[in-house]
C-alpha cells in the first residue's frame, strides 16, 4: 500500500536529484533535498485539507488530481508562477524573464522579492477566507470547543467571514502604506497594489469555492433522493456504494483545489529564495516536496485517517488560519520559513494528539459517551 501510493514520489525523488548532480554537482543535490523537505514541512497542512475535499471526489478525477493536477503543481506554481510574476512585475515578455532566470539570478530573486507583498496580499486573503468559513461554521465535532461554539453561533451573521477580510486587507494596506512613507515611501505605490491582490483573492475564492459548494449542495440533493434506493439496496442484499463527486460538481472542485495548493505554494516558493535564487534548482526540490504533499493526500484519504482522527482537519485549518497571518504580516515584516513550517506542524501534531485521546476515551467508554470523551480529549 505505502509503495503503491508514494511509489511515484520515489521515483521523482531519485530522477531529480540525480538531475541535479548533474546540474551543479553534489552541492545541487544538498540544495534540492533541503528544498523538498521545506516543501513538504511547509505544505503538510495543505496534504490534510486537500484529503478532506479529495475523498469527496470519484476515482477519475482522484486521479486527475495525482496527473494533471501533479503537472500544474509541479510546473505551474513552482516552475512557471516565479518566471510568470517576475514578467508581471518587471514588464517583461516571458522569453526575456526566463532568460533573466537563467542569467541574472540576483535580479531575478529582487524582481520576485519586490513582488512579494502582492502574491502574500493574494494568498493571504484565499487562505483567510477557508480559515474564516471553516471556524464560523456549527460543526458536530469541535476540537477547541472554548472558541469554535462562539464563534459558530457568530458564524450565523451573513458575510461576516467576508467583512472580517475586508477588515483585515483594509488594515493590512493601510499601515504597510503608512509605514512605506514613513521610511522614504519607497513601497507607497505597493499599498493600492496589495489592496487589488488582496480583493482579487477574495473575489477568486468566492468565485471558485462558491462554485463547488454550489455543486456540493446539489450532490447532498442527490444523496438524499438516493436514501429511500439504499435502503432498498439493504433490504434486498445489494450493497450501493457512496455518491461521490463527478462531473461539474468534481471539476470545480479540482479547481477550487487547484487554487487552494497554489495558495500554499506561495510561502514555499519564497521562502526557497532564502535558500537558493537558482530557478532549476527550486524547480527540482520543489517539484519532489509537490509529489510527496500529493501522494500523501492521496495516503491519507484512502486510509481514512481523517475519519479516524476527527481533529485532525481542524488542526489543519488552524494551521491555515496561522498560515494566512503570516503571509500578511510577511507584507511589511520579514519571517523565517522555519517559523511558517513549524506552526503549521505544530498544529497538527496536537489537533493528532488530540485524536488519539478522544478514540482512547471511546473505546475506553463506549460509543454512547462519545459528547464525555470529546469534552475530556480536547485541547
């Protein structure tokens, strides 16, 4: 099962290191390793989100996810994306910023960290905004119970994850403004671009997340028309298997996916410049860290650990909400990747412990205890 599922990512793994031996030598090969492990650090929050939304989904487009989804994850957002904003930025034709790329490394990685607090103003508020719609919303099972029952009956209020966004952006833009005049305002023009970046990843996650949980919403219609034929199915011996997403529901939903890895890559892409401004060597160790993060969801979904470890998707969460004030904040302060990969591991690992204590305290309890063990297991 474990060679099945990572059998790809082992093999990626072998051809790009023995690439970049090739490339630049052993030196290379030190370089992309440390780049795949900052990958996957950094995007194992993104492995247990993309799992939730993925077992919902049919095996073709499962697979779609681990083919197509791979290129544009791999090529798209840490190939193409570096060279595509560099060409946004500096006004140049594709042709002339991949030479750039390729020739001029130092002023590639300024034209990409001059670009920075616009791709961290996008991300940021697509990031905000799954945090913001995932914690305001009344869940059965609650890990922080202390802060998720408050804020789900605040959840009740229309647009309240938007208007809270809003605020955010609104504050964001005005103090890097303020803090760019008060330093020369040298970054005073960036403060409207931050402002743009910021709207256009709201607009961008209302547009596709509303699209698939419009979808979403008509596949439970569908379920429940399906109730009476199952139980049918029971009675009669046949076994019907789940209704899972396919067709337009399924497709929205891989781009709703699509654009939730980018948001993630977004951290990892920038935070390799602090390592490396060598594009084929960010290529390479963070195109391995890509299909590992992909092989993992996959790992994770057909196990059926997140039925196993309830808390664990909201420890991923809350690391997409820690995710997202650091992306913000990176917009007029700098933050080492060490901190960014650490907080989003941290969570996990307790949301995971947190799991283990409530399935102990079921089984020691029985499944009629199961509102005592939640309230003793969390955190």
């Amino acid at each position: 099962m474990l060679l099945k599922t990572f059998g790809w990512s082992f093999a990626i793994t072998a051809l790009g290191l023995v690439a970049a031996v090739f490339y630049g030598g052993w030196e290379a090969f030190g370089v992309v390793a440390i780049l795949a492990v900052l990958e996957i650090s950094l995007s194992f929050d993104n492995a247990v989100v993309n799992a939730g939304i993925l077992k919902k989904m049919n095996a073709f487009w499962q697979k779609i996810f681990l083919t197509v989804g791979v290129l544009i994850a791999v090529f798209g957002m840490r190939l193409v994306f570096p060279v595509v904003i560099v060409a946004i930025t500096a006004k140049l034709n594709p042709y002339d910023a991949v030479h750039l790329a390729l020739t001029d490394k130092d002023r590639y990685q300024q034209l990409v960290t001059d670009a920075h607090p616009a791709i961290a103003a996008f991300g940021g508020m697509f990031l905000l905004m799954i945090f913001l719609d995932f914690i305001f919303e009344d869940r059965d099972i609650q890990w922080l119970r202390w802060i998720e029952r408050p804020l789900a009956k605040l959840g009740k209020v229309d647009m309240l994850a938007v208007c809270i966004s809003l605020i955010v952006l609104l504050i964001t833009s005005f103090t890097f403004a303020t803090h760019a005049h008060q330093h020369g305002g040298a970054h005073a023009d960036k403060a409207q671009t931050v402002l743009i970046a910021g709207i256009a990843g709201l607009i961008t996650y209302m547009i596709v997340g509303g699209l698939s949980g419009y979808f979403e919403d008509r596949l439970e219609e569908e379920e429940e028309r399906e109730h009476e034929e199952e139980e049918e199915a029971a009675r009669t011996g046949k076994k019907k298997s789940a209704v899972l997403l396919a067709g337009q529901a399924a497709f929205f939903m891989f781009l709703y996916l699509e654009v939730l890895d980018a948001s993630f890559s977004f951290d990892g892409v920038i935070g390799a410049f602090a390592i490396t401004n060598d594009i084929v060597m960010m290529a390479l160790g963070l195109g391995i860290g890509a299909m590992y993060v992909r092989s993992l969801t996959v790992y994770l979904v057909r196990q059926g650990t997140l039925d196993d470890y309830v808390y664990l998707e909201h420890g991923a969460h809350y690391a997409i909400g820690a995710l997202a004030v650091i992306l913000m904040v990176t917009i007029q302060y700098e933050i080492n990747e060490v901190i960014t990969g650490l907080v989003g591991v941290v969570l996990i690992a307790l949301s995971f412990w947190s799991s283990v204590r409530r399935n102990r305290a079921l089984g020691a309890t029985g499944e009629g205890t199961d509102e005592k063990a939640e309230v003793s297991s969390g955190v």
